[in-house]
C-alpha cells in the first residue's frame, strides 16, 4: 500500500522536511505544503536562490547544508521530499529519514501524490511550460476557480509565490521531462502526474545527459500523454506531432491545420495584440503583456485549457491582462544609468533565440547585448552549432565561462570560448568573458544610454545581476 504524503483529517499539523528546498520546484512545493497546515522545514547548499525571498516571506526556515540530525530524533519529520541533486536519495538527510521510517519521495513523486484525486491540468514541454502553467494559474484565479498549483517559477506577476493551496480540486502543475534521480532513477519526474488536461507546449533534446535521442525523449512524453485525460498540443512543433496519434487531442499554433489558430499577430511597446479562431469561428481579440509569438503561443494554451476546464472566453481575455510574467522570464531589473536591464533563464538555443526575438520586437530602434552563462557542458556540446544561430537577434553577445551541472564532472573538451568561435560563424560581435568581473570591465567599454541589457542562463548570473548593474553604472 502507498504512503501518504499528505496529512490525514485528524492531524492538524504535520511536518515535512524539504532537501533542495530552494530550488524552484521544491520551493513552490514547500509554500504549496505551508498552506495547507505542514511545519515545513528544508535544506540547501549556502548559494543564495531566487526562491528564497518567497521562501522567507512564508516563514519556511532553510538551513545550509546537510546534516542527518536535522531529520532524526526530535526532530523527525512525517514525511521528507528531495531533489535529484545534492546526491538524491544518498543525500545524509534522505538517507538517515529513510533509515528512520520516514516517508521519503522524489519531487517528482510527492507531487503526484499530493495531486492525486485533484483534477491536474498540467503543463509539459521542452520550453515554456513554466509560463504557461503560470498563465493558467491566473487565469483560473482571475475567474474565481481558486486553484492550487506548483509552479517552478519563484513567483508570479499578479499572483505572488508560485506554490499555493488553494480551495477548490482544480490543481496546476508543471510536468517536467527530466529523470528522477540521475544516480538511481531514471523515470522521468512527470511520471508520476496524472492529468486530466494536458498542455505540450513542445517537444526538444534538450537533456543529452538523461536522454540518448529526441525519439526517446518523444517516448516519454507519448507515456504522459496516456495517462490523461485530453492533450492539447503545439501543432507548429512538428516534434509534437507524435501526439496527435493517439487519445483525445486538440491543437494550437499558427498552422492553418491547428483546430485553435492565431491569427492577426501585432507587436506593440511592450503588448502583444492577436486574434483566435476555432475552426475558422473567431473567438475574439486578446492582448498580452509580455513579449514574444513564443508567448502568444503560450498564452493561446493557456486560454484553451482554461476553457476545457470552463471559463468562457470573455473573462479569459479579462484574465490574460491580469498577467505580467514570472521570476527570471525577460524580467526587467529596471532602467538604471538610461539602461534597460533584464534576466532570463534562457539556457537551451531555441529559448535564446525566441527571447532575443522578443526582445526586438518591443525594442526594435535599441542596441541589445546579450549575456550569456551557458549551463552544462553535456547541453553546451550537443547543441553548439543550435548555440552559434541563437543570437542573431542581438547587436553584441558576452559568453560566460560554462556553468558546470552539481553531477557534471567531464568539460568534455567545451569550453566558453568555445561559444565564442561557434558563434562568429553567424554573429560579427561576440566575446568571451570569464567571470562577473570581467562581465563588468565588458560592459564598461559596451554600454551607453537606451541599450537594452539581458542576462540569459540557468546557472548563477543572477547573483551576478546587482553588482554588475551598480558597477558598471555609476560610472
């Protein structure tokens, strides 16, 4: 018989201890579990986390490091839930909960497990399943659903954290493709969920270390895909195709063949403007507040599940308004020295070059400079010539020194230079700089007033964001 991983009706206040709490996905998790009546409790390496001012606003404690006696004795938690990182389940603290009969879980599982009898609609993809589930989240809040939902973002624009217990059974979730535990499992996380509406937003190669081929990786997104209940999916994604095969399915994008088609795209300063049909029937206008046809892609999911799960078209067009964004997707830092500066956690090429698209488009007259900490030598390799056409849409490039994975021990010969020599294939101005300092003496030479500034990456630029801004523009 399954363990349950959440309380029963009589307790009042159980306890749950989080390893790798500040990471996105636990973070949401762990407010998700505040919420509902936990003491909740985790652990991390000291490096600070975008989560953690969330994290703190909730008065959820993390201690840095990891120590078995945090989970034993008195302090033994009811149940315990980690992340693939920091060691998996040989972490000291999953290791010494189990040993102790706790209750232990990867994310992965204990989501499900908590989702379970809820009617999930989650979100999958290779790229934009973080927004999309946000603009879902708003969506079904802003027509008074009062969902739940987890959500690897930090937080939401509009919404505040992005884990939240709410008071109905409708509950969002981002599915994602990656394995369990790269040590000992390698079901992918989403396993685990049970949707009865499913969102693709796309299908990508974009963990080489967990996946041998995109065939495999298509193969684990078919076996989500039967498991739910309906799956919309991208039809401008011909990797998606996979799943029109097979089950209850409807499609989106800017095909004529997509069932939900856009139509009419207009860019605006900061809007974007499109019109929907449905087989041919327009369902009406909409205006969006952040940038990019990757995001008119996204919100169009967004609004279709929200429909299939009942809100009239109306109030989503009232909805998406409601919408600004999440934690680290084209961010704006603000405007400092006659500078725009924003951050990114674009890491994959097709990400890049969709964001750097965006960013044109709301920015058309502007110089931008891109900054770029590749993440991962195994993603860097695999996809170097993908990284050389990434960046066409910016004026200048700065590549980083690569961001090394916690279970990534071989450079595999790459380097951030590397990026450099792939890139001035296709781009007449990119540059290495190693390090935040010399990312500074950079910028000293590059920037003056209206350039638009971003920093791209899912490694820890964004520790690097304050000190660069203020170095480099005060003068």
């Amino acid at each position: 018989m399954k363990q349950s991983s959440v309380p029963s009706k009589k307790s009042t206040r159980r306890h749950a201890h989080l390893v790798g709490i500040k990471g996105v996905a636990m973070a949401a998790l762990a407010v998700y579990l505040s919420e509902a009546g936990y003491k909740v409790t985790g652990s991390d390496v000291p490096e600070h986390f975008p989560t953690q001012d969330e994290l703190e606003q909730k008065g959820i404690p993390v201690e840095e490091g990891f120590d078995a006696s945090r989970v034993q004795g008195v302090n033994k938690p009811d149940v315990l839930y980690y992340t693939g990182a920091h060691g998996g389940r040989d972490n000291a603290e999953v290791a010494a909960a189990k040993s102790a009969g706790v209750p232990v879980y990867p994310h992965g599982q204990g989501l499900g497990n908590i989702m379970e009898g809820s009617r999930a609609v989650v979100v999958a993809g290779s790229h934009g399943k973080t927004t999309t589930s946000a603009m879902i989240a708003a969506l079904l809040t802003h027509a008074k659903f009062r969902p739940s939902y987890a959500i690897g973002c930090g937080s939401i624009g509009g919404l505040g954290a992005a884990g939240h217990k709410g008071e109905s059974g409708w509950f969002i979730a981002e599915g994602d493709e990656y394995i369990t535990d790269p040590t000992h499992d390698t079901t992918p996380r989403f396993h685990w969920l049970t949707p009865e509406i499913l969102v693709v937003t796309n299908i990508d190669y974009d963990h080489p270390d967990a996946y041998a081929d995109l065939q495999k990786v298509q193969d684990a997104f078919v076996a989500l895909q039967q498991k739910s209940g309906i799956t919309i999916y991208n039809a401008d994604d011909k990797n998606s195709a996979v799943l029109a095969r097979s089950g209850k399915v409807t499609s989106y994008g800017f095909s004529p063949n997509a069932e939900y088609r856009i139509v009419r795209v207009a860019d605006g300063r900061e809007r974007m403007f499109f019109s929907l049909e449905e087989r041919g029937v327009l369902l009406g206008e909409f205006t969006l507040k952040v940038p990019g046809r990757h995001n008119v892609l996204n919100a169009t999911a967004a609004m279709i599940a929200s429909h299939i799960a009942g809100v009239g078209w109306d109030v989503l067009r009232e909805g998406l308004l409601t919408f600004t964004g999440t934690k680290r997707r084209f961010e704006c830092l603000g405007l400092d020295g006659g500078v725009v500066w924003y951050d990114d956690y674009a890491h994959h090429p097709t990400e890049i070059a969709a964001t750097l698209k965006a960013a044109r488009t709301w920015y058309p007259d502007s110089r931008i400079i891109a900054v770029f900490q590749p993440h991962t030598y195994s993603r860097t390799k695999s996809l170097l010539n993908e990284f050389g056409r990434a960046f066409t849409d910016c004026d200048t490039v700065l590549f980083t020194d690569i961001y090394a994975s916690a279970r990534e021990h071989d450079t595999l010969g790459i380097h951030g230079n590397t990026l450099v020599f792939e890139t001035a294939k296709n781009h007449h101005d990119a540059h290495f700089v190693k390090d935040k300092n010399a990312v500074i003496e950079k910028l000293k030479t590059l920037i003056k007033p209206g350039d638009v500034v971003i920093f791209m990456g899912a490694g820890d630029i964004y520790n690097w964001e304050g000190e660069i801004i203020a170095s480099v523009t005060k003068g």
